[in-house]
C-alpha cells in the first residue's frame, strides 16, 4: 500500500538540480483536503532546474565538446505515463497514482518525494 497523489506533490527527477511540483490536469473531481488526486496520466512536467544527463542532447554536446559535465536547461521529454500507479483504485476510469509510481523521461527517471496525502492509503 503507498499513498495517493494530490495536485501539488513535489517530484524530483534523478539528474535534476531541484524538485517540481505536480500539476493535476487529467480530472477535478475526485479531491484530498480539496486537492485533485492525480492519476497516471498527469504527466506535464514543467521543469527539474538544470540537467547533468548525458542523453540530454545540450548536456552531451557541451561535454563532446569541452570535455566537461556541465548541466544545462531542463526541458523533460516524457515518454509515456506514471507507471505502475494503483492496481485496483481507478479515478475516472484511470489508475490512480500513488507514490511509488516512476515517470519516466527520455534523460532520466522521476520520482515522488512528498505525496501531499497521508492519510489514506491505495494499493
């Protein structure tokens, strides 16, 4: 069991240089402490600060040609949704997502750090 994620969630993207915070776009209706509950398909992204991966074409190409990782601009490049995201709870008619789902980007993967729900629990 893990917690459910509410519009507002901080999200950290393991090559960014600072959190983000979750929008919830996907429905309105189903709230926590009249927050929208996220489901999967929350995926935008605005961005993580600055970038040190290597897959990132302006961190590879600074480092191709200086030699050195300097991180660049943060524009995530999403490649699908949240996954898992719950197994049996469906906000409409979409897994909810809870904490342990992992957004994958095509630099890196991203992570929950603070669900914004605590006090209920989704499989």
């Amino acid at each position: 069991m893990a917690f459910p994620v509410a519009m507002g969630a901080m999200c950290q993207c393991m090559f960014g240089a600072a959190p983000c915070v979750l929008a919830v776009n996907s429905q309105q209706q189903t709230v926590s402490g009249a927050m929208p509950l996220a489901t999967i398909s929350d995926t935008l992204m605005p961005t993580f600060g600055t970038c040190v991966s290597t897959l990132n074409p302006a961190v590879a190409s600074v480092l191709s040609s200086t030699g050195v990782l300097v991180p660049q601009p943060c524009t995530p490049l999403i490649t699908g949704t949240w996954l898992p995201g719950s197994t049996t709870v469906l906000i409409g008619g979409k897994p909810a997502l809870n904490q342990t789902s992992k957004l994958m980007c095509a630099y890196g993967s991203i992570s929950i750090t603070n669900p914004m729900v605590t006090t209920v629990q989704v499989p």
